[in-house]
C-alpha cells in the first residue's frame, strides 16, 4: 500500500476537524471511569471526579454549598491569588479558611500558632 501524498494527508486532517468538536469550547462534559467514577472535565486544568454517592450527596447540600459560597467569597476588587496583604497562599486556601487573621489562614508548627 502507497503513502498517503499531502493533499491527501491535508484532507483527512480537515475532514477529522469537521467530525470531532473542538477541544476547550468552555462547555462541561461528563464521563464515566472504569471503576465506576463520574468526571467533570472543563472545570479547570483537571477533572472533578466522585463516585455516585457523593455526587448526590454533594447536589443534596447544593443550595447551602451555593450559600456558604456567596457568604464567604471575597469583594470581586481582590486579587485572586493573594487576597489579603501578607498572604502567600493561593485564594483557595484563604477564603474558605475562618477568618481569624487578615486572610483566615492560622499555621501551628510546633506549638507556635503563625496567622497570616
């Protein structure tokens, strides 16, 4: 069997494209694992996977999560990585934190407790 030329190589390609969506169109798509986990790709860099329990668990509770969300989110003027002055944590570890120190994170190292 020849070789493919590269008009023809070309076309496949183009035809390939017409078939198959174009990745990272912002929409989620949902996938099931082998051992039976459910993803969630287009979230972010990776996907959210849980089992079937703790998906209905989780949509159970989606009201409160989406209250305790808008509660503790931080003014939409900070920056997203470093909300408070000082802060060297990334936002997801601070605005969930309580919100003891200027940006509710507390480290306790040897009996030391460091908020920052």
């Amino acid at each position: 069997m020849a070789e493919p030329s590269y008009e023809e190589l070309k076309a496949q390609l183009e035809e390939l494209k017409k078939q198959s969506p174009a990745k990272r169109t912002g929409a989620l798509e949902f996938r099931v694992g082998e051992k039976g986990g459910v993803s969630v790709y287009g979230l972010g860099r990776f996907p959210v996977t849980l089992y079937y329990e703790q998906w209905i668990r989780l949509l159970d509770v989606s009201a409160d999560l989406r209250t305790f969300l808008e509660e503790t989110s931080p003014p939409a003027s900070s920056n997203s990585r470093n909300p408070s002055p000082g802060c060297y944590f990334p936002r997801s570890a601070c605005w969930l934190a309580s919100a003891r120190s200027p940006c509710g994170v507390e480290i306790t190292t040897s009996g030391r407790r460091i908020a920052l």
